[in-house]
C-alpha cells in the first residue's frame, strides 16, 4: 500500500452514514474507494452535483457527469445535479458535514496554505476558501513531506487559504488534531518511531500518554 493509500483509507475512517463529504481534487478523491457503499455517504462536488459514485472510463462516461477534478463519475441512486450557485449556497450555508483536501502547508495553529506557490501558474483559485470557512469539520489529507521537506511547519509561508482552524490532520504516518494548545498528535503508524517522526515535523507536536498507532 503506498502513502496516498494509506492516507484515503484513514480518512474513511472519519465518516458516519448519512454524511455529507466533500471531497477535494487529487488525493482526497481516493477517499471515496475506501468507504463501505452501504454507508450511504452523499459525495458532493462544488462542481454542482450530490451523490458522486465511481470514477467510470470514457468509454462509459457522460460527458456531463464529472468530479471537482473533472473525472468521469457514476452517481449512486438519490443523487441530484444543480448549478454552481446552489452548490455553493450547500458549503456556504454550513450543510457539508466534511470537507477533505489536500494541503502544501498546516503549521502550529492548524492554518492551511493549499491553492497556491507564489511565483507559479494556478488555473484558478477552487472552492478550497469557501469549503475550509463553511464545512462543519475540515480534514486534510497530504503527504507527510514534499520533496524531503516537512509540510507540517511552525508558520505557513505560503499563502493561507483560510484563517480557520482545520479539524484533523491524516499524514501518511499520523493523525493530528490542531488545538488551541498546538498540534495534538492523536495516532502514530506503526512502521515510524517518534523521533523519526519529530525529524521530519517542524511543528511542535504534543504527545499524549494515550498514544495509539494508526489502523489503515
């Protein structure tokens, strides 16, 4: 299992039947391969659509049907398509119980900076603002480091996406919950030590006594 496995299949652990997620271009569509179908999650794409089912080949694609990502999809029954104005009016109005996407950097305070290197090209902003303020609980799923450097830093240099807190943290070696306190490491996987894991941190981390190893 590689890192963005183990990542998407943490983070369908979070979920409860009847939720309605949101899930965010990238590693966080793999979240959807990992959740029981008979859990009945409603995966909603800002793009204007409830209920996103499997990615589905060209070959059997409607052309009309596709994820934030702009991937073919299936939809499961129940699902409804609507424009982006009413898509947006669900995030921003505090309906989306979840929303999961990818991170560059979360630091001490639990800021997410996700939509933009300064210097390089972006096809445009996303939802990723509007999701990070309207959804009830924000998930981030990200690799634990780029390029041999820590996305977990003390102070975003990036641009923040939204000066809210994000809930949880899934790495492919931890979960980690900001509080007001700092960074709450919550679980460990089983195949890193803690200090290997504080070397490639650049947080702080506070470690609780009840330390509990990571089930993918």
């Amino acid at each position: 299992m590689d890192a963005k496995e183990r990542i998407a299949k943490r983070v369908a652990k979070e979920f409860k039947p009847g939720n309605i997620v949101n899930l965010g271009i990238g590693l966080p569509t793999l979240v959807a391969n990992y959740v029981p179908k008979d859990m009945k999650i409603f995966f909603h794409g800002e793009n204007g659509v409830l209920g996103i089912g499997a990615e589905v080949s060209e070959e059997y694609a409607n052309e009309y049907l596709t994820n934030a990502g702009g991937r073919y999809i299936e939809t499961v029954p129940g699902a409804m398509t609507f424009d982006t104005a009413f898509s947006f009016a669900l995030i921003r109005g505090g309906h989306l119980d979840y929303t999961v996407l990818g991170g560059l950097q979360v630091d001490e305070e639990g800021h997410l900076a996700n939509w933009m290197v300064p210097g390089k090209l972006i096809p445009g902003m996303g939802g990723a603002m509007d999701l990070v303020t309207g959804a009830k609980k924000v998930i981030i799923a990200m690799t634990h480091t780029a390029k041999g450097q820590p996305k977990i830093v003390k102070k975003c240099n990036l641009p923040l996406t939204s000066v809210r807190r994000v809930d949880l943290i899934v790495t492919e070696y931890a979960v980690i919950e900001p509080t007001d306190n700092g960074l709450l490491l919550k679980e460990i996987a089983s195949d890193i030590t803690l200090d290997e894991l504080k070397e490639i941190t650049d947080a702080n981390l506070i470690i609780p006594e009840d330390l509990k190893i990571m089930e993918f």
